[in-house]
C-alpha cells in the first residue's frame, strides 16, 4: 500500500489532497494514511479524531500522519493521540522537504511527532500544477488563494491558514488549461477569502480579472464556476463576467453567516443585512436564473428569537437555493467564545429550522425547473448538475460528458429526466 488521504471539510483540502498524494509518494512513503483535519467546527474535529481510531483499528501497521487546520491549531492535542505517529503543518503539508523529513523520521525511529510551523510567518503561496485528480472526477478544484485577512470573531480559520496571500494569475491559468486539456469538464476556483485574491501580488488584480483571464485563455474549458465569496467585495469585472460569459456558472455561494445587523457587527462581519440583499438583486438583475447558495451560522452568541428570524427571513429576501448551516461552536482563542453564549438546545432547534427553510427553498427550485432544457454535467453513473448546481438522477450517460437534458419532474431532492 502506498498513500491513502482522508480528506475532511473545504474545498480547499480537495485540492491540496492531490498535492499532498503527489509528495508524499514521491518521498517514498508506503503504508500510511494522512488526516486532512478541518477546524471550522468543534463536531469537524471530532470526527477527525474518531476516523485516526477508527483507521488505526482498522489497519494496526499504518501510519497515521494529521495535517490540516486542525493538526496546525491543536497539534498537542493530536500528539497526545497513541494512534498518531506524526503532525504536519498546514503550509507545510504542500512542501517536498516535509515529506521527506517525515519519511526520515519514520526511517530513523523519531521520537518527535509535531513538524508544525508558524503559519503566520508564511507571506507567499507557491504554485502547485497537478496534471489531474486520482479519482478522474469530472469536476476538480483549483487553488487560486490561501489564508484570511480579516478576523471574524467565531473563525478560528486564520490561525490555521495564515494571513491572505495568492497564487499568481498566469499559475493559474496554466493549471485550469492542464486541467481541462486533460478532461476536467468543469473547474472549480477556490480559496479560504476567494473575493481577496490578489491583493499581495503586483498590481493587485482581483478575482474578477483572473476569471476574465481564464475564461478568455482557455477557450477549451467547458464550465468554470466559483466557490464561496464575500459578497460586499465581489469586483466589477466578476459581476461583468458573471452577466456575459455564459461559460461561468449561474450559480454563487455566499458567506452570510446572519440576517441580522447586529448579529454582523458581533461576528465582525463587513456588510449589512440590506447589502446582502441589494447584491443578490443586483447579480439577479445581471443574470436572471442565477442561484445563490449561503453559510448561516444559527445561535451566534447573543443572538435572540427575533434576531434569529431575520436570518430566517433572508432565506426569502435574497432568494436562497442551497443553505449551509452551521451550529454556532465555540472555538478556543475566538472573541465569540468568550460572549454570552445560547443555549444548547435552541442552537439545536434554529439549526433545524434553517435547515427546513433551506430544503423547502430547494424543492422549490427543483419545481420551477420542470420543462426547462438543461446542460447537465455527468458526475456519476446515477447523477448529473446542471449549470445551477442542481442534482440530477440520470443513468446510461459517459461520466464526465456535457449533455443538454429536459426536466421533467423532482423527487424533491434531485431532479429528473
């Protein structure tokens, strides 16, 4: 056996996973499992922790190497684990030399588990091209950004990625056109703050120009869609690009975390209830049949009953397809942890309501879809996504094929043909 990587959370660790395969086989590693930990969530350590147990059980002569957010904020923690035979940084992790390091250190009996750096020293994002994914998927991600400026007060995501920096615009153009060279249907722009990229590079373009740049340099890409964005920084040319290129996907993620002004200044967010709502009429306006998906954190210390129902409410006012909820957890060295917390079960209870209110929007859309022609991107043998994201079940169609299809019913969770 060679490497396995067990990847949990964003879209990033998608990406990085096939940087992290690539080194370390090619240092030489055999038998061994890497954890690529997530850190957003107290329940996404958790279940890092129960999969090393359960993987040690499993297979007693791996070794088992944790990576990730959570390996560069609570490397003790995993260290003390008896399973755990090493703890790579979060930057470190996509470095040659830390695979090589950890095979000598496997080689020579050391004692010494944690090879974590500082990742706030870390200022520039080296390019990584992969010539393609080990699972052939027919949508891939590609890594445009890292790290996180800003410092909302319930993210403990800057202390494991760092400080904002960007993988320069002609990196990732020639990644996107190796990617679609080799197949990739659709490419997937992603990032832990997507709207800040370039800020640290010359002459500081924004995403909006990379996605121009890529759209027109790589004609042979089929799709190209954007992963989660900060609305209130989103650029005139990713809305102009968004309107006019029919190859960019209608379909946009946003991070709103509240409906409620109040709620927003807590967290330290930096738009309004009302931006939220202006920008999606606005793109709406660009691109009509556009579909918005969005993080809401329900219970955010504070946070009443009627504060909560504004964010409920936004599900409706800004026109939401997909919701992401998240239960506010608290995390250790975030100013959230330390405010007036809500309690447990009503955290639990405002979950479930988002959550109902996200699925009914869904089913919705799924509804409004019936006689439309669709081009639907071929996943798997039983499921496609349309240019909206929206699931589709089909069957008796080439995996990684564009096919256009007419809607002719739901189940209520996928649509049919």
């Amino acid at each position: 056996m060679a490497v396995d990587i067990v990847t949990f959370g964003c879209r990033l660790n998608a990406f990085e996973a096939e940087v992290i395969r690539r080194e370390a086989e090619g240092a030489g590693l055999v038998d061994t499992i890497v954890i690529n930990s997530c850190a957003v969530t107290n329940e996404a350590v958790a279940q890092a922790r129960q999969s090393i147990r359960k993987l040690k059980r499993e297979r007693p002569s791996a070794r088992i190497v944790v990576t990730g957010c959570a390996a560069q904020t609570q490397s003790g923690m995993f260290a003390d684990m008896a399973e755990v035979d090493r703890i790579v940084g979060n930057d470190d992790k996509m470095r040659a030399s830390a695979w090589q390091e950890t095979r000598s250190a496997f080689d020579l009996g050391a004692s010494e588990k944690i090879a974590v750096s500082d990742i706030m020293a870390v200022k520039e994002m080296a390019p990584h091209l992969i010539d393609g994914y080990a699972s052939g998927l027919p949508r891939v991600f590609v890594q445009v950004q890292n790290g996180c400026d800003h410092r909302c007060t319930f993210c403990i995501i800057p202390y494991g990625r760092g400080n904002s920096r960007s993988v320069p615009m002609g990196a990732v153009v020639e990644q996107v056109r190796n990617l679609a060279e080799r197949g990739h249907a659709e490419i997937v722009l992603t990032g832990v703050d997507l709207t800040s990229y370039g800020a640290d590079l010359p002459g500081a373009p924004k995403l909006g120009l990379l996605t121009r740049q890529i759209l027109r340099h790589v004609p042979e890409l089929k799709r190209l869609r954007i992963s989660s964005i900060d609305s209130i920084e989103a650029d005139d040319d990713l809305l102009e690009a968004i309107a006019d290129d029919a190859r960019l996907m209608p379909h946009l993620h946003l991070s709103l975390q509240s409906g409620d002004d109040m709620i927003l200044k807590r967290m330290k967010r930096r738009h309004s209830r009302q931006d939220a709502i202006t920008f999606c009429d606005q793109v709406r306006r660009l691109r009509p049949d556009i579909v918005f998906g969005a993080d809401i954190i329900a219970g955010f210390p504070t946070e009443s009953e009627e504060m909560f129902s504004r964010s409920l409410d936004l599900v409706d006012e800004c026109g939401l397809t997909f919701l992401h909820v998240f239960p506010y957890s608290p995390r250790p060295g975030t100013p959230a942890a330390k405010m007036p917390q809500v309690a447990g079960g009503a955290i639990k209870e405002r979950a479930k309501r988002l959550r109902a209110a996200g699925e009914a929007a869904l089913r919705q859309r799924l509804q409004a879809e019936v006689g439309k022609t669709r081009e639907v991107l071929i996943e798997s043998e039983a499921q496609g996504r349309t240019e909206h994201y929206l699931p589709v079940a089909i069957a008796g169609e080439r995996v990684g094929s564009v096919v256009p299809r007419t809607i002719t019913g739901s189940d209520g969770e996928r649509l049919t043909v």
